[in-house]
C-alpha cells in the first residue's frame, strides 16, 4: 500500500440515526447521523411508516382525492 493516500480509519466510529439508534462500527468518519437504520426502517421492522420531506404524501392524497371524484361523476 502506498503512504500518506488513504483516509485515517476509526475503528469505534459512532453513527446515529434520528430514531435514537446508536450503531458502533468501524469507518472513514469517526462520527455520523442518518435518518433511517435498520431499528427504524419499514422493511425491517414490518410496520408502515411514511416519511414525508416535501409534503409529496398530501400531494398525492389531494390528486387521488381528484381522480376519485372524476370517476364518480362529481367535479
């Protein structure tokens, strides 16, 4: 291996997730945040949970709403 190139490894690095989850592993970065971790995510835990950044859910919500409308007859 060549000298001096490679990022300084942190063996205790330290990541949390915005659920409260904190996760000890080795890393590049001796201190992380992120939003979902496997304690949190849908896909691993089997309960629904919709994240929502820029109101995308009550947009969709507002155009099914619509559509469901158009259909019955109503405007």
């Amino acid at each position: 291996m060549k000298k001096d190139i490679h990022p300084k490894y942190y063996p205790n690095a330290i990541i949390r997730c915005s659920c409260g989850n904190v996760i000890k592993t080795g890393a590049t970065k001796p201190e992380m945040t992120v939003e979902i971790c496997s304690a949190c995510h849908p896909f691993y835990t089997g309960k629904e949970k919709i994240i929502d950044t820029a109101g995308r859910v009550e947009k969709f919500k507002r155009r099914l709403e619509k559509k469901q409308k158009i259909k019955k007859g109503e405007k």
